[in-house]
C-alpha cells in the first residue's frame, strides 16, 4: 500500500560526518544539467560546508563548463574537461526527466540519450546523481518525504511552493523558472540538510532502478561531506 505524502521532520538520523578535516584532500568534477539551479546549490554547499570546517578548505570542487542540457550531453561536458585525469571524483548531476506534453514542464529527454548515458557513466568510472523526474524533487525533499510518483510540472511547482515559504514577504518567486535566479539556494535549504538526505536515502531502491520518484544527490552529498558510510 503506497503511504500518504508526508513529512518526515520528525526521526531524521543526523549525517554522520567525519570529525577531522585534515584528511586527504579530494577533487571533484562535476557536470549539471542545469545551468543555474544545479551549480548554485552545489557551489552554495561547498562554500558553507568550508566555511564550517565539515568540507577541507583545500577540497577542490569544480563545475564544468555547460554546453548541453541533456543527460548524454552532461557527460559529453564532464569528458571534455581539460585534466580530467587530475580529479579523484567524476560526477553528473541529470534527470530522468520523461517527455512530458503540458504546463511549463514542456519536454524532456528520450530514454535511449538517458540510458546511454547511464551506460557509458559507467564504463568511465563517472558516479551519477540522478534525480527522477527532476533536481527539484531534492528541493521538495528538504521538507516532505515524496514515495509516490509524479510529473516534473507538479514536483518543480512543490518545489515553488515549498522555497516561497521560506522566502520573506516582497522576495515570493512568482514561477517556476524564477528558481533558477535564487543564488543562495543553498543557504535557504541548509537547515533541512538531515531531512533531506534522509529522505532521498529511503527512496534509494527507487533510486538504483532510476524510478520515479527518487534522487540520487544524497550519494553526491555524502561524498562531499565524507559521510562515514
């Protein structure tokens, strides 16, 4: 019997970090999908996570450049990285992101470019966070625990909702795409980390088969952090 959504505040297991920071140091590259949302949280994690010492300031984390926005494309980015031999992590950050035929969530990507580049992820070495239907049901999940499937347009419209509770009065995004233009994503959502991770991480059978609905960036959080497995 599938659950009523609900919110799982209550009984979040804290992430378990390592205490010393003076460990061997890592480089990560990472490729998103999108230009803006993705990267900005990303950026906004290491940053504060340097900040306060749960990150070693001398980790080198790196975006690479964006030239695509869908799956295979992500990984066409990562690969024509200059020195990408010099990092110790590969990682893109993709969506399932199914044809969809209404609202703002208008597209989507074929599950032939999807797969290829699941498929070829795998052959490089390249760990995937994929999020299924899309990056912003990792958003949702700062607040709510999702189990029951759902279309990007409804997920990125939840999302909306959830980031304008948060925000304060004259600073309401007013749609969707408005959730590209918030640079300290990260620092709005920081407080709800646990939820988060908490909730993907139950999602994670979900997440092996790349099932709606799941995200795989509490794997990409967790190797930042170098969360003790």
């Amino acid at each position: 019997m599938t659950r009523k959504n609900q919110s799982s505040f209550k009984n979040v297991v804290p992430l378990v970090r390592k205490k010393e920071t003076r460990v061997p140091l890592k480089a990560f590259l990472i490729a998103c999908e999108g230009i803006c949302t993705e990267p900005n949280y990303i950026k906004g994690l290491v940053d504060y996570e340097k900040a306060n010492r749960q990150i070693a300031e001398g980790t080198i984390v790196k975006i690479a450049s964006h030239q695509h926005s869908d799956p295979y494309g992500v990984l066409t980015d990562l690969l024509a990285t200059p020195n990408m031999d010099d990092y110790d992590e590969l990682w893109i950050v993709i969506d399932r992101d199914e044809f969809e035929l209404k609202g703002e969530g208008f597209g989507g990507h074929s599950e032939e470019n999807f797969q290829k580049a699941i498929d070829e992820s795998k052959c490089r070495g390249v760990e995937v966070a994929c999020s299924n239907p899309c990056f912003e049901l990792w958003i949702v999940l700062h607040f709510e625990y999702r189990d029951t499937a759902c279309s990007r347009f409804d997920i990125q419209r939840r999302a909306l909702e959830k980031v304008n509770s948060i925000l304060p009065n004259g600073k309401k995004l007013k749609k969707v795409n408005d959730l590209k233009t918030v640079g300290n994503l990260y620092d709005l959502l920081k407080g709800k980390l646990d939820t988060a991770r908490n909730n993907a991480a139950k999602l994670k059978d979900n997440e092996k088969k790349k099932a709606n609905p799941s995200s795989g960036m509490y794997k990409l959080l967790d190797s930042l952090l170098g969360v003790k497995k």
